[in-house]
C-alpha cells in the first residue's frame, strides 16, 4: 500500500499531526516507539496551554488517547519495535521507510516528528538526582524553584537564557561553564551577569551531583586552581545541548552543523520534495511542546495541499 503521508514520532509534535491527518482523511501511518517526547520524565508541566498542570505520564496518555480516537483502516499507529524507524529512502513514487521490525512501508509524503533527546550530564548523582531537583527545562520546571538557590551547567545561548528565565523565580542562580570564556553572545553575558542575583563560574568541571531524597548540591573543580569545592543548591538546570534523532534520515534531509533538520519555517518544507519536519528534530529557534504542535499542524496544511492541491 502506498499511504499519503507516513508520521515518525510520537511527542507533541507527532500526536498533531496524527489527528490532523486524520482529520483530513490522509492514508496515514504514524510510527514511534512509544507516545510522550521528552516531557515524560517531568514530574508537573505547567505550559501544556489548556492545562494548569499535568505529569509527563499524563501528557503522553491523553496524547495517545487522543490519537487513537481516530485509529482505523486509514489511519494506522504502529508502538514498540515496529514503531522504530531505521532508515528512509528515497524512491520514484515517495519514500521507503524501514523500520526496526516488520515489513517496508511506502508512503507519498513523510513528516519527521522524531524530537530529539537533552544530552545529559554524565557525573555521579546525576542519573539518581535527574527530575529530583535536576532538569533540563527551565520553562517546564522553573516556577517549582521560586525562592531557592540554583545552578545552570553551560556556557551557552542557552545557558545564559534559562539564568535569565530563572531570574524571575529563584533566591539565586549561580552558571557554571567548563571553560575559561562563556559560548554566549557577549551583550547576553554582560546583561545576565549584571543582575544582582546572578553570578558566574568558568573554567570549572562538574565533579557530582549531591543530595538525599532530592538535590542539596553540586561538587565541582576549579580549573584555575584545582581546588574542589562545593555550591549547595537545590535545584541544577542543565543546558548542555542537545541531539536530535535524525540519524536514520541522513541520506535523505539535510541536516545542520547539530544534525538537525533543516526547514522553512514558513511551512516546515525541507529541501527534500515531499518531506517535512516539525518539533524539537528541527533547525527552529524555540524548542517547547506548544511549539512542536503547531509546527506539525502547520506541516500536515502544507501536506494535504501538496498532495491535493497541485
């Protein structure tokens, strides 16, 4: 069978544009692994626009839910295993997509929806404390904060604007960077440094996370020094990067100097004829669940038109 659209990914992103496709009665497929993206592992979103407040777990069941209210002979979810995509290729009619198990799926259009995973911290206490008081998301997580010290590893854009964001909530915010000069645009150093609640660590190394139940702390060595010290904390916020799973989409996307997806934001076309991208496996500036939704659906308008409208 040859399907209108193929949608790989299960977050926000992918659950939009499940239902849309849907909607629009598009012979659709939508593969992933399992429902949810990244929020799943946070304990209480408070940005899911609709919502006051909901558990990753939650999020991602009324993702589901909501999808599978429209499952049916033209509109397949496929979990697990057979959700993995492997490999996509391109062919005269479309796409081959390969998956992990079962047969080759051909489909006119693809949406990639895939997301992308935090790249973690990797020091001791940093597994057993993660959603324990160490986050990789200020605007999910930043108001559980409000009156308390907390820290923010990296050196970046990214680093410099959830300090910013965290301004607003905590007692203090102290940014720890392993090297000797920030990655930052300077104006944004200069401001963010500026704020009296603010400080800033260079050229330190993460040594281990510390806590009980929850976060009491971070170990770190001062490069400049060798000395190692301690910042009691009880919240770390960790903006080290992050990769987007666009490994089995290489040969057919271009992809930028992070591996993510290149897109117009107009309509998140890629380069590629007959193949879009939405959510955090994309080249957007902001990566948020609202965010991720609204590009799929924008996506899956542009898709029907192609397929429809040429």
């Amino acid at each position: 069978m040859l399907y209108d659209l193929v949608i790989i990914g299960g977050g926000p992103a992918g659950a939009a544009a499940g239902v849309y496709a849907a909607r629009k009665k598009l012979t659709t497929t939508l593969l992933t692994p399992d429902f949810g993206g990244q929020s799943i592992v946070s304990p209480d979103i408070h940005n899911w626009i609709g919502t006051k407040a909901i558990s990753g777990n939650d999020l991602a069941k009324a993702l589901e839910n909501h999808v599978r209210a429209y499952e049916g002979a033209d509109f397949v979810i496929q979990t697990g295993p057979a959700g993995r995509v492997t490999k996509i290729k391109q062919t005269e009619t479309g796409f081959t997509i390969e998956r992990a198990e079962g047969e080759n799926l051909e489909a006119k259009t693809v949406l990639l929806a895939a997301g992308s995973n935090r790249r973690k911290l990797a020091v001791p206490g940093a597994e057993q404390f993660d959603q324990k008081g160490l986050t990789y998301c200020a605007t999910c997580d930043g108001p559980l904060f409000t009156g308390r010290d907390v820290a923010v590893i990296g050196g970046g854009n990214a680093g410099f604007e959830t300090a910013a964001q965290l301004l607003a909530y905590a007692k203090s915010v102290t940014l720890l960077h392993k090297n000797p000069d920030y990655k930052a645009d300077q104006i944004t150093v200069d401001k963010v440094l500026a704020h009296p609640q603010m400080s800033g660590l260079a050229n330190v190394e993460i040594i281990e996370i510390k806590g009980d139940q929850f976060v009491t702390g971070l170990i770190y060595k001062d490069k400049n020094t060798n000395e190692t010290k301690e910042l009691p904390v009880t919240g770390i916020f960790v903006e080290i990067g992050f990769v987007p799973n666009t490994a089995f989409a290489k040969e057919v996307v271009q992809l930028n100097e992070y591996g993510a997806i290149k897109v117009d934001p107009r309509n998140q076309q890629t380069p590629t004829l007959g193949l879009w991208a939405a959510g955090d496996c994309t080249d957007s500036l902001y990566h948020q669940n609202n965010i991720a939704a609204g590009e799929a659906v924008k996506a899956i308008e542009d898709i029907y038109n192609h397929l429809h409208l040429k």
